[in-house]
C-alpha cells in the first residue's frame, strides 16, 4: 500500500519499482543496443568549416597536406 512505500528505505522502493517493471514490461538485453552503436549518441562534427565567402577550410586535418 502506499503508505507502506513512504516508510520503506529509498533502495528498497527502487528494488519494488524495478521488479513492477520488469513483471510487466521485460526488456531482453539482446534488444539494447549493443556497444558503439551510433544511432542514439551524439553526430559526429563536421570536418570542413565553411565560410561567409564560401571558402572552405578543414580545422582538424593536416595543415601541411596540400590538397590536388
């Protein structure tokens, strides 16, 4: 009952609130996404700076490379 929760020890509650989840909604591991997956995390920045006058540059490459 709910005022049972409110004297129960905060990792407890947690404990309850995971097991409900898990009861309920099961996620399999195998359906995370797995390690270096890149659909969530954040964009990869873009290697050429443009500018107002539409010259390009390239701020991270190597600025001894001349390009052909």
């Amino acid at each position: 009952t709910a005022p049972s929760f409110a004297d129960m020890p905060q990792q407890t509650r947690f404990a309850h609130a995971t097991n409900e989840r898990s009861r309920h909604a099961p996620v399999l591991a195998s359906r995370k996404h797995g390690p270096g997956c890149s659909c969530c995390g954040s964009k990869p920045s873009r290697t050429t700076a443009t500018g107002k006058d539409g010259s390009k540059a390239f701020p991270t490459k190597r600025p001894w490379m001349i390009s052909h």
